[in-house]
C-alpha cells in the first residue's frame, strides 16, 4: 500500500500542536465547565466534525470555553432507498482553540445488484480555530475561522467478493486513502437569531472517501464550496439547510451534491437530536436513482 508524503501531514499537524495541548492540559480543570452558550458547540457532521449534519463549520465541538475542554460522541444513520449510511465517532475540544475528532462511516446497499455491498472508512480529523470569536464579534462583521484537515482510509470493499471485487480501486479509485483539507468561515448574527457559514474544501474523496479517492475522469484536488444557513427558532431549537458540491471522479459514479434541510434539538449542554431530510443525488450507475431519506443524529457530551 503506497504512503505519500500528505498523508503523514494530519500527523505532522497533532505533532506540531502536542505541545500547545499538553501546556493547556496543565491548566485546565479536573471538569469541563460547559460555559459556552447553549448550541454553540454544533451538531456532528458525518465524517465527524462539529458543524452541521454534511458540512464542518468553524465552531470548535463541544461546550469547553478557553479555559476548559469538553468530549462528546455521535450516532448518526440516514437510509436512502437503495442504501443506508451509519456513522460514528468521538471528538474532543480544547480550549475552544482545537479540535481532535475519530469517526467511522459503514455504507450498506439493500437493493440488487448492491445488496450484498458493505463499504466502510476510518476518519481521523483535526480542526484549529485561527482567528474571530463566534460571541464576542457581535459589533463587526469578522466572523470565527478555524482551517482543518481529514485523513480518510477505506476498509476492504465486501459484498462483492463474486465480482472479483475487494477494493475500491477495483471501482477505477486511485486510492484507497486521502486528505481533505478545508477554510470555514462562521457567523453568528445573536440579534437576527441566524448563523452562517462557509466551507471551502480541497479534495480528491469519491462519495466523501467511501468510494477511494481520485479516479479515472480527475485524479487531483479540486476546491469544492460548502455552504450552511441555521436560524434559531428559541433556545433549544434551530432549524437550517446545507448544500455541499462534490467532484466527480469515477465514471461508474455520476456523483452530485449534497442537500439537507434539518431541524436540530438542544435539550441541555449535555445532548442533541438532529433530524434531517437529505438528498445525496446518484450513488453508482447500478442504481442510478437520486438517494433521499431522513437523517437522524445523536450526540451525547458535554
């Protein structure tokens, strides 16, 4: 399995920030404080960033002030009519500065010839807050911008072993393992009750990296826009929607973007209930029907 100098960059990052988090370690209290306000630390994002349900936003995960930290974990499943997505994971704030999060994705087909299909991939990803404050920049119009970067590697492709097929490679992927590195740009308007946000992400990932990355049409990184819109109806509840483009790589994939409209619930600091409708366009040409279904997410920390 070919090792390129960009996959070690993830790594090289958490490195090269080891020091920053083991000097606040020592300085944060034995408890999260959970002092931010209520829904500011998002929703988890399925390839497990905090932002929305599909795109990261530049908000640090969990409810940690600058002073403290916080960890939270997440369950989300969306079934379409051909397939179904779970994904999970955990992530951790620090200092409202950094973020570290592990998530894994299982892709299951349920309608032939995919029935039998099982795809999966391991995220490892890291998120830096650079400049701007989402609270405090309430008399300008900077908003909170945070950089971060995803390391995704694709598990073995089973359901497919009668084709001859075990990797994703086999499906024209250059790869089975990628980065994806991305800007979001955060602003939250408290008098308008609305938050916007703006993603910009570089990326070579086929389907999110569930498909390998690269492929026979394109095989280099393209910057793909991500956009989210959330108004908060009180509280505890916020609704929005979220578009995010894709490129499309493999012939075998007319690839599309994704949308979701969501309704996000804040009961307290320590949970959160997202219920989306998404549409995620044509999956593969075997079953080449636009994929739709309600998204459901939980996630429990603090």
């Amino acid at each position: 399995m070919r090792l390129q100098t960009s996959d070690l960059l993830p790594f090289f990052l958490a490195w090269m920030l080891l020091p920053l988090a083991q000097a606040q370690a020592e300085l944060l209290p034995a408890a999260p404080d959970s002092g931010k306000l209520l829904a500011t630390g998002g929703v988890k994002q399925v390839e497990g960033a905090g932002g929305g349900g599909i795109v990261p936003w530049a908000l640090i995960t969990s409810y940690g002030t600058e002073d403290s930290y916080g960890v939270n974990a997440h369950l989300t499943v969306l079934p379409t009519q051909d397939y179904r997505l779970k994904a999970y994971g955990v992530a951790a704030g620090i200092c409202d500065k950094l973020e570290l999060s592990l998530a894994s994705q299982e892709f299951s087909g349920s309608k032939a010839p995919l029935n039998q299909l099982s795809l999966r991939q391991d995220i490892a990803g890291i998120k830096l807050r650079i400049s701007g404050d989402l609270i405090a920049d309430q008399d300008n119009w900077k908003p909170q911008l945070a950089i971060g970067a995803m390391y995704k590697r694709s598990q073995p492709v089973q359901g497919l072993e009668g084709l001859g097929i075990t990797s994703v490679r086999q499906l024209g992927a250059k790869d089975d393992h990628g980065i994806d590195y991305y800007v979001a740009a955060s602003k939250l308007f408290l008098a308008q009750s609305l938050l916007l946000n703006g993603t910009l992400r570089a990326t070579k990932a086929n389907q999110m990296g569930l498909l390998g990355f690269g492929g026979d049409l394109n095989n280099h990184y393209q910057l793909m826009p991500e956009l989210s819109a959330a108004y908060l109806l009180n509280r505890k509840l916020a609704v929005g929607v979220e578009y995010r483009r894709k490129p499309q790589n493999l012939s075998v994939d007319h690839e599309k973007a994704y949308y979701d409209a969501f309704l996000a619930w804040f009961p307290n600091k320590n949970l959160s209930v997202t219920l989306a409708y998404a549409r995620l366009g044509d999956i593969t040409v075997f079953n080449p029907v636009n994929q739709r279904g309600w998204y459901l997410s939980v996630q429990m920390g603090n």
